[in-house]
C-alpha cells in the first residue's frame, strides 16, 4: 500500500449550481489546464477527475 492509499480527504459542499453547471466547468478546466498551474500549492488536477 502506497502512501496516497493511506491519506484520505474528505470534504461537502452546498451550492446552488445545476450538475449541468457543475460539469461544464470542470471540462472548462481540463481543457485549459497546464503543468504550470501545478505550481499553485490549491491547484485542482482536473484530468484526474472521472
């Protein structure tokens, strides 16, 4: 087992967006995400979201 099978994050969040709303942006975001915003310590990695 690795370390990141160990840490577990979790967290809830109330907003009044639709799923529709939700997904557009995180499609927004995979598609113009680059390796230099992994240099933001909050940075979101959008392309491991499923």
């Amino acid at each position: 087992m690795g370390l990141n099978e160990k840490i577990t994050e979790k967290f809830s969040v109330v907003t009044d967006l639709s799923g529709q709303s939700i997904l557009n942006s995180i499609e927004l975001g995979k598609q113009k995400q680059t390796w230099t915003d992994f240099l933001d310590v909050e940075a979101i990695d959008y392309k491991e979201i499923t």
